[in-house]
C-alpha cells in the first residue's frame, strides 16, 4: 500500500509489494512485451490498487518545470564557452529553461546565499573557483527547499 497518504507510489514500492524486480516492473509499466502474462498481471492488480497513486509511465510525468541557474564566472571564450553551450543544449533538451549568470562582472556579483529562494529555479549548475567551504554553508541552510 501507499507509503504516505498523497504520496505517488515508485517502481520501487509496487517491486516491493509483488516480490518482482524493479526492471520487471518497470518493462510492465512501460509495455515492453518480454513479459510473462502472469508477472504483467501481478504488477497491474499492485497498480491498480494504488489507484491514482499508481507510478506514472515513462513519458507520462508531467513537464518539468522551473529554470536551471548557471553560473560561470570566467569570460565565456572558447574553453568555458563550449562547456556552459553544451549544458544550455542539455538544458533545453530536457525542456528546460536557463538562467545564465557569467563574464567577469560576475566575479564580483554574492548570488550563492539567496539562490535558493529565488522564484522560477528548479536547480543550479555552478562552475566556480576554488572558494572556502564557508561560502556554501548557507546554501544547505538557508532554506527548507532540497536541491
């Protein structure tokens, strides 16, 4: 069953509960046909129990949502401009929105201890200098939002 009311159940729980692999749950939710009938059974009486609780199907999870904060605080030349072009394709392949924070004037710029409160991010990639852990400390702290 459920393991918090309101909470989707994982590949995982309906593994658990049918003494099945998670693989093997996983090609029955996603249609794979290498399948014994009485296995594929098995999974959908668990998923069906869940009700709308149920693990969703590959390609049916929501969009995501939220942008994905990048920080690179070097002038984007060819070296570091290659790296932040392929995460803004990867980012934009994923169907996701970037929020770019580079150049030198970034250098001088504290984003770190706000960040996480900021409207709109979903997460951050951040290519930084060597910098003192105390620097970081209230990225852990500062919110209740997990990263």
């Amino acid at each position: 069953m459920p393991r918090t009311v309101g909470v989707r159940a994982t590949v995982r729980d309906i593994a658990a509960e049918t003494g099945l692999s998670i693989a093997t749950v996983s090609r029955v939710l996603n249609g794979a046909t290498n399948v014994a009938p009485h296995t594929r059974e098995l999974v959908l009486q668990a998923v069906q129990r869940r009700g709308d609780k149920a693990p969703l199907r590959r390609g049916d999870q929501p969009p995501a949502s939220g942008a994905i904060f990048v920080r690179c605080p070097y002038v984007l030349t060819d070296y570091f401009g290659l790296i932040v072009s392929s995460i803004a394709e990867t980012i934009e392949l994923h169907g996701r929105q970037m929020v770019l924070n580079a150049g030198e004037a970034a250098q001088s710029v504290s984003v770190l201890p706000g960040l996480t409160e900021r409207p709109g991010i979903a997460g951050a990639i951040m290519i930084l200098p060597r910098t003192r852990r105390s620097t970081w400390s209230g990225c852990a702290t500062s919110s209740s939002r997990s990263w």
